[in-house]
C-alpha cells in the first residue's frame, strides 16, 4: 500500500486465528488490523508452528498470544478465558483456518470417506459455530466475525473436491449467525479471496494452474494478496459497514462476476 491508512480501528480487540507464517491469509488479516489501529490476539496450531507464529506476533505487537487446535477439547474455550481476562471483552474475530485428511481431500468426493468429511467439516466449519457462540458473549457492544470460505462454495473448482461442500456449509452458517447474533449488533461475513500462493493452498492439485486462470479471469487482471483480503476485513469490522452483513464479499478482483 502506497498511502497511509488511517487508524480507524484504534482501541479495537481483535483475535485473529489461523496464522502459519508470514504468507497466510490470517497473517494479512492481523497486519491490516494493527495498521488499523486494533490490539490483537494471535493463536498457533502447535509447538511446531509457534516457531513461525510467534515472532510474527511480536513484530505485530500481538497482547494475547496462546496455542488453538480446535480439534483439542478445551483449548478453544482457554482462548476467550484468556481474552476475558486480559481484555474483558472482544470487537472481532477473523476465523481462517481449514483441514481435510489429504487421502479425502485430494480424490474425489466420491471416495471421501465419512470419517474425513467429518472431520473436515469440524475443523473447517463447525469450529467456527463454536467460535461465535464463545465470542458472542464478549461484544457486549456488537462485533465482527470472519469466516474464509473460497469461489468453490457456490460453483465447482476443480480439485477441489471436499472442500466445496465443507465452504458452502460455511458460508450457510455466516448467514444463518448473522441472522441469530444480528439484534446483539454482531455482524458476520464469509469472505472469499481469489486463490492465493499459502502454505494451505498446497495441498490442492494443480493449483498454479488455478492461480493462473484466476488472473487471466480478473477484470484487473492480476491476483489478490493477502492484505487485500486483511483490508477488506478491516473496513468491514469499521464503522463504516455497520449496515453490512449476512453475505459472501469476494475479494478476488472480479473473477466471480466473470463466466
């Protein structure tokens, strides 16, 4: 970004869950926020990961940092103890964080097993539901709440496989949230990048050549980045959206609109 941003979320409380390292949509998302303005609390999958989430947070000057696999009972709920602790309450969440087994996510839906569409169904959807319900509480003021879904939620992607189904159920339960939390002033969005070069992202077969078509598909003709995305989000947990909510906002330079 070549102009400054204005720190409209100053004093904003903002847990941002799914870093890996620096190139991960989460990432993009907590830096735009501390651009912003917001304090952030910043989580890591595991030991291993820490290594590359921490200094991260460090340098974003994170006031909350701790370890979330959502598959592990009780960590997800030690989160928001901590955050009710040190904070007392909570502005936005941004929730970027997927898993399939690679056996069911790279052969066809076909061959998915139900152990593993279980799975990826808990860890990529229904974690955020648990989310929110833990959240709700603590934006006593209203808030914001992310979900990362992707173009193949609503229309089939290639190689994408069981993560189509597992997003469009995403994207139902951002509407189906907003619809419920919507009178405490809670607003929620499925946002949906364009592909983007993560460390997730490598698990899907042929995606340079995804990365490829969705450029030459922009209107703008090139690809989104992670601070697009963050951007996108910050603006959205402004004041500035406060009318906005329930829907699926593509950040993908207008390669949704686009046959």
């Amino acid at each position: 970004m070549s102009e400054p941003i204005n720190p409209i979320l100053t004093g904003h409380r903002t847990l941002v869950v799914g870093i890996a390292n620096e190139h991960s949509i989460a990432y993009g998302c907590a830096k735009a926020f501390r651009t912003a303005g917001a304090e952030l609390a910043v989580t890591w999958l595991n030991d291993k990961a820490r290594a590359y989430v921490e200094p991260l947070a460090q340098e974003l000057g994170a006031a909350i940092t701790a370890p979330l696999d959502v598959a592990l009972p009780g960590q997800l709920e030690a989160v928001f103890d901590l955050i009710r602790e040190r904070w007392g309450g909570l502005d936005s969440l941004v929730h970027s964080i997927a898993f399939a087994p690679r056996e069911d996510l790279q052969g066809g839906l076909l061959d998915c097993s139900a152990e593993g569409f279980a799975k990826a169904m808990d860890v990529s959807c229904h974690s955020f539901v648990r989310m929110a319900k833990l959240a709700a509480p603590l934006m006593k003021d209203g808030g914001t709440m992310f979900a990362m879904s992707y173009y193949g939620a609503s229309r089939v992607v290639p190689n994408y496989n069981v993560m189509g189904p597992v997003k469009a159920a995403l994207e139902a339960a951002c509407r189906y949230l907003a619809y419920e939390l919507g009178t405490a002033g809670i607003r929620v969005h499925a946002i949906s990048p364009g592909p983007l070069q993560t460390r997730a992202a490598a698990g899907l077969k042929d995606f340079e050549l995804m990365l490829n078509e969705a450029a030459q598909k922009s209107p703008l003709g090139e690809l989104v980045d992670i601070m697009d995305v963050g951007f996108a989000c910050a603006y959205l947990a402004s004041g500035f959206a406060r009318r906005i909510t329930g829907g699926t906002i593509y950040v993908d330079g207008g390669a949704n609109v686009v046959a």
